[in-house]
C-alpha cells in the first residue's frame, strides 16, 4: 500500500491535517490511521458526566468530514516507522509506504504515582470511549467524588458531576487555573464553585485510601476527604513512543517541530498534544495542550507538505482558549500578569467591566470583567483574560488575534466594532476598549 500522505492519529489536529492536505494537494492521496474505531470530542469529555445524556453524544464523527474529500481511513496502530525508507507497519501486519508522514499521536493523562492507585474507583480523564462509559457508569453509582486537580478540565469534570447531585469536593494545590489566569479570576470561578456546593480543599494528597475499593482520599496534612470514586487530572503527557522510536528529535516537552511543523526528518510532520509548543513571546516550552493549538499546527502542516507556504507559519502558541464552569465563562489568551512579569517584563495592565448587553434589562445580561496586559515601553499588548457569560467565548478571539498581530493599547482602543442590544455591550461601554482605555491613562500618567 502507497500514499502521498499518511496521518497517524484522528483527534483534531489529525483531522485537520488531513483535511488541509486535501485541500491545498487535492491530487495527491490520503490515509488517516486511528487506533479507536470510535473517537471523542476532546473538548466535550467533560459533558459526557452531566450535560449529556450519553458518552456516545460526544463521538468524533471522523468519517463524515473525511469521505466526502477522499480521504480514506484505516483502524489499526501503527507500531513503527522507517523514515529512510519511507514505510510504516502496522499492529495487524499492514506495511505502507508514504511520501509525507504526520503525527497526530495526541496524549494521555498523567496516571497518578500515590500509594493506593490501583484500588477500584481510580479514574483518570482519557479521550477513550469505552474507559469513559465504565467512568460515566461508576459516577451514576457514586455518592462522593474526589477530583484531584486545579485545571480547567478537572474543573468542568466536576462541574458536570455536581449537576447530577454527586458531592463533589476539588482538591488543588495552590490555586485554580494558575496556569491561565491571575489570582483574582481564580477567586471567581472558586466563589462559583462553591455557590453551586463544591468544596475547593487545598492541600496535597498522600495516598487513596481503601481496601480492594476507593474510600478515601488522605492529604498530606493528615486530613481525609470520604469518597467513592478519585480522579485525576493532573496534566497530560505527549504520546512520542513512536517518534522516538523513529528516532525523530524529541524532548521532555514533546516531539520538536520547526515553525512549518516538519520534525528532525524533512518529511515528517508533527502537530498536537504530541509537539513541543513554544510561547509566542519568551519561546519558552508552553505546557497547554489545546484543541485549537492542534488544529492551527495542523493546517500549517498541511498547507506546508509539499510546497514551503511562507504565509502559513507557525509563529509560536499564544495559547487561546475559554472554558464554562459553574455558570461562569473564563477565556484567556497570552501571559498573565503574573507570567509576564516573571519574565522580566515591565507591565502595564487595564480593566473594563460591565454588562453584555444594552439596556442591562435583557434576561440573558451577565457583566463582563477584561483584563489585558501591556508593555510599559510600546503599550504592545501581551496577555488577556475574561469573566462573563458566554460571549466571553467570542470575545477572546479579538483579542488573540490582536497579541498574534501586536496591537497596541492605542490601536485596540481605537478599534471599530459592531454592537447590538441583543448580542453585545453597548458601544459606550464595550468592555475591551474600556480595558485599552484604562491602560492608555495610566501608560500617559
């Protein structure tokens, strides 16, 4: 069997790259090789607990966005790749041969390392169909539940539990979303959290308690959280085996790309949880493994197999993306305040706040908190976050592509926008210019 390309993996920045190849390649052929005949949703594995009334409401649909553009799929793991040769064999004994390969390999999450993990009722969030049924079976058994981890999956994890009247209690080790956002966004979504009966603990876990059966979970600090079920969710790690094995560069971080997405072998691309991201400001290894990271990385990769596309490049992860918990919607994209002043830069940060809509007498009204991040020396902006309703999800989108283009606080205060009573804040008092026009003050004071 012979391909122009050939895609490992079918999450989203497998799809997308398959895709993209079509598109801009419509001649050449395409395989895309998944291990799970049936797929997930990465960014809905949390509804599947409570919004949703099955697992099988959040499956991937792989085959009805690829057939129509001729792209054939194939169920098997591919078990090692030749890249001098070109080839690649798969676990059912399949040889195929290719002439520009993509890993989508994805990730998993981090399994936890503390006495009494492999007690029953010790979960972890996979994207792993038949994992995620017996999961959703066991929280529908469950009285309490223990949720180890303060990021935002772990966060929707058990919002959703909750909605099914579980008592839920999050045990996190500093504050929520550390990674994302500045302490006073963490406090908000914790008071939601709360107002809706959650318990946020913080501490640090000593061990799973229980005999054959979880019971419990200990914290350092002697005290014990009663539960019947824990989970983890903890981080996740690149899924590099393959890479490795191939011999490609890799790090601690993942498999290392250039700004085209081609890996250490000219003509093996690599997108997704499985890359080495970097920061789109200090370069650094940026640890958010994002939906929306995967499917921008693959539709340069896809853009780039066979021609070099200069416009199409990879110029570093801003790191984008919102999330809905407890009735609160939170969005971020870039440095937090925190982060950018880590990194030696001198900082400049404006607030706006108000409702969404006007009059403020619509049902569907929620206020809107924005703060973004400056330079002192230029007024570049550098990082943004949002609470709010759901507009906020839309929102962050502006101000993504106004870090990704360097924007000032003069020119984002000057932006013309579109405003409706029904879908907006008012034009008086849209809530981004209000943030610009607070930091223009003080970078004039």
């Amino acid at each position: 069997m012979r391909y122009d390309v050939v895609v490992i993996g079918a999450s989203a920045g497998g799809l997308t790259a398959a895709i993209s190849a079509r598109r801009f390649y419509p001649g050449r052929s395409v395989l895309v090789i998944k291990r799970e005949e049936t797929g997930m949703i990465p960014c809905g594995i949390p509804y599947v607990f409570g919004t949703l009334e099955r697992v099988e409401d959040d499956v991937l649909p792989v085959e009805r966005f690829l057939e129509p553009l001729g792209v054939e799929t194939l169920t098997d793991e591919v078990t090692e790749i030749n890249p001098n040769a070109k080839i690649l064999r798969t676990a059912s004994g399949l040889e195929i041969s290719w002439e520009k390969l993509v890993l989508a390999t994805g990730s998993k999450p981090v399994k936890p390392s503390f006495p009494g993990v492999e007690l029953d009722g010790v979960y972890t969030v996979p994207k792993d169909y038949h994992y995620l049924k017996e999961f959703r079976e066991r929280v529908n058994e469950a009285d309490k539940v223990v949720i180890v981890g303060g990021g935002f999956i772990a966060l929707e994890v058990g919002d959703e539990i909750r909605k099914l009247g579980k008592d839920v209690t999050i045990v996190v080790r500093s504050r929520l979303l550390r990674s994302s956002f500045d302490p006073e966004f963490s406090e908000m979504v914790e008071e939601k959290l709360r107002e809706k009966g959650i318990e946020v603990v913080y501490g640090r876990v000593e061990r799973i308690l229980g005999d054959e059966k979880v019971g419990g979970v200990k914290l350092v600090d002697g005290r014990e959280l009663p539960a019947d079920l824990a989970v983890f969710s903890i981080g996740y790690q690149p899924n590099v085996e393959l890479a490795v094995k191939a011999g490609l560069k890799v790090t601690r971080y993942g498999i290392w790309t250039d700004e085209y997405m081609r890996t250490s072998h000219p003509d093996i691309f690599a997108v997704g949880d499985c890359v080495e991201h970097r920061d789109f400001f200090t370069g650094r290894p940026h640890p958010l493994m994002l939906a929306s990271t995967a499917t921008f990385e693959a539709r340069i990769a896809g853009a780039n197999l066979f021609k070099l596309q200069i416009v199409r490049e990879n110029r570093r992860t801003i790191g984008a993306y919102s999330t809905h918990v407890a009735g609160l919607t939170l969005a971020a994209a870039g440095l937090t305040e925190e982060a950018a002043r880590k990194e030696g830069f001198e900082v400049i940060v404006g607030y706006g706040k108000g409702p969404d809509r006007h009059p403020a007498k619509f049902e569907d009204t929620s206020t809107v908190t924005v703060k973004l991040i400056f330079s002192r020396d230029r007024g570049a902006i550098l990082g943004a976050q949002i609470a709010g309703g759901k507009s906020v999800g839309e929102m962050i989108n502006i101000l993504a592509l106004a870090i990704q283009k360097r924007l000032t606080a003069s020119e984002l205060y000057t932006l013309q926008i579109a405003t409706h009573p029904l879908l907006t804040a008012s034009p008086v008092g849209y809530q981004i210019l209000q943030a610009a026009e607070d930091a223009l003050a003080k970078l004039r004071a």
